[in-house]
DNA sequence: ATAATAAAGGACAAAAAAGTCTTTTAATAT
DNA sequence: ATATTAAAAGACTTTTTTGTCCTTTATTAT
C-alpha cells in the first residue's frame, strides 16, 4: 500500500469531489461521486457512510438528495478525513511497531521519525476541504484517471 | 495501519538484531530473533526469507548457522529494507491513489506532499543497519516491548 | 396517500495480508 | 557416513481489507 488505506484514498477524492459540488450548489449521489472518482459504488456507499457518521460530510434521503456540505464542513481539515477512516496511527504510531514507544521510551527511529509525522501532520492539517474548489471547477484540477489534456 | 505494514515493521526490528549480533560476530537463529524483537517465529522465517532473497540479511544453515550481516549489509540503508518488503509505493506513489499522476499532471496534493515524501526519503537513506549497534549493545536502545528501565 | 428516489444498514463474497505448519535442502559436528 | 541442526520452500489457515448485494428508512414530488 501507498501511504493511506485504499479507503482513505477514495475518501480523499471523494470529499473534494463533493466540495467542489457544493461550491456549484449541488447535492451529489454515490454514482455520480464514483463515475467522477473512479470508485466502486457499493464500497464508496460504506465511506461516505463513515464520513457522514464522523461530520465530515452531510447527507439528504429522497429525490434530489445527496451528499453535500456546508461552510462548517468545508473549513474541516483533511487530517479529519483521514482519521475518522484509517483512525491515527499514521500521526502518532511508532514507525517500527512498538506500543511502548513514547518520548520517555523512544525506539531508535522515534526522534528520526519526528519530522516525518511533523511534516505529515502540517500538510494535512493544512488542507482544508474547499482548497481546491476554484482549481477543480476551472478543471486544472482532476479526481480521477483522466489526464488533464 | 501506521506508516508500514507488519511485515516491513519485524523486518526493521529483525535487521537491527542482526546487525547488533553480527556486531558481536554472533549469527542468530529465526527462534533468537523472534523472542527479542516480539515476533511471531514462523511469520518472521517469511519475512527473513525475502531479506535474505533480496541481499539485506544472509544467512548459513546447519549447525551454528543463522542469519548475520557483512560490513556490506551493514552500510544498507532502511529504505531498503522497507522496498525489500513493502515495494516503493510509499515513495513514490500518489497520496490519493491516482495511478496518472505525475509532475506533468499533479493531483491536488502532488505539490503538497512532495515534502512528506522527501522528508521520509531523506531519513530512511540516512539510516544504515549498523547505525544503532553501540547503543543496542549497551541496552540504550530497544527493540521489544519492554521498557528500559 | 402514494410512488419514486436516494442514503443507511446489514449480510455476504473476494482478495490481500498476516500467520502457521510440514517437508526439503544445506551445512556441520561427531 | 550419519545424525543433527537450521534455513528454504511450499501448502495451508486466519484475519483484515476491499468490494458487492439486498433490505430498510427517510425524503420528496405527484
């Protein structure tokens, strides 16, 4: 695997991709979000789901319902995104593995590792769910496998 | 998961042991290194298997045989350990799982994680096997789940 | 009220990762 | 030479992750 779960990946995309939506003022289905992500539908269906239940997006049942968000959802961080899918080991963890690892018992890669997860930790935190907005609906931008011409 | 998976993290553990045994020119056996580093025995032959197959560890069978580093596996750095293991998807590959993308055609984090990346890169080069031995040998430094004192 | 729509929820299925067990191969003491 | 030792190899099981499908619940348009 890359950095993040193949379910955080698709979060990720998938949370821009309703973001810019909002942007437009429009509600988004799971299909719509999965043809424009490259996803498989049922499987985004269950993370939309976890990302609905953790805040990070909202969602309406019924004829033109969909996942959508709001001012509040935007300014949220892309580390929220990533946390409430792949939890927070990837910020806290011990690179080698062991639970006692802490600043008082560091493994031997403890402080190497402090700058990783510092770097980590600034860049996502650093990105909130609108940022790409202008970008994506100017289409300089792209979620999925297409190239950009 | 944190930033490896469990495979790469025994492995990190199992050629730091090494390198600390062969340091006292003593070469260990899978059961050794298991019990020290708090792996599961059989897993670990696996994990020692593909070291060995990849030239990051050797080993000799029969009596006295084991597992053991050269002057020339000591100045291996970590990262490859961790592509040994877990391939270069973590440093190279795109945060958001887009296979197309590239410095022609950035995803929206491409620019954004590129220090991560760097950053990750620069630590796992600069580690060589043999970088903690001193300090393994006088107990300074652990690769297990007790506490030092 | 009712039909249609779309997410939520739960039960499955497939694939990958993690872990186990047994046999084979190579080395070395005796 | 032979018994013993220890890694290599391969088959197998379990668990987790990824992915699918079907039913239920909520919303809205008619």
């Amino acid at each position: 695997m890359g950095m993040f779960s193949k379910s955080a990946e698709y979060a990720i995309r998938a949370v821009f991709f309703i973001a810019k939506s909002s942007y437009l003022d429009k509600k988004v289905g799971i299909k719509e979000i999965a043809n424009n992500i490259d996803s498989p539908e049922p499987f985004l269906g269950k993370i939309l789901q976890q990302l609905s239940r953790n805040g990070i997006v909202r969602s309406s049942k019924g004829p033109n319902g969909g996942f959508y968000l709001t001012d509040e959802e935007m300014n949220k961080k892309l580390s929220e995104v990533i946390k409430a899918i792949d939890g927070d080991e990837i910020f806290i963890g011990c690179a080698m593995g062991l639970s006692q690892c802490s600043e008082e018992f560091p493994c031997p890669l403890h402080n190497e590792f402090k700058a990783v997860r510092a770097e980590l930790t600034r860049i996502l935190d650093g990105v909130s769910l609108a940022k790409f907005n202008h970008e994506l609906v100017l289409g300089q931008l792209k979620l999925n496998r297409s190239k950009n011409s």
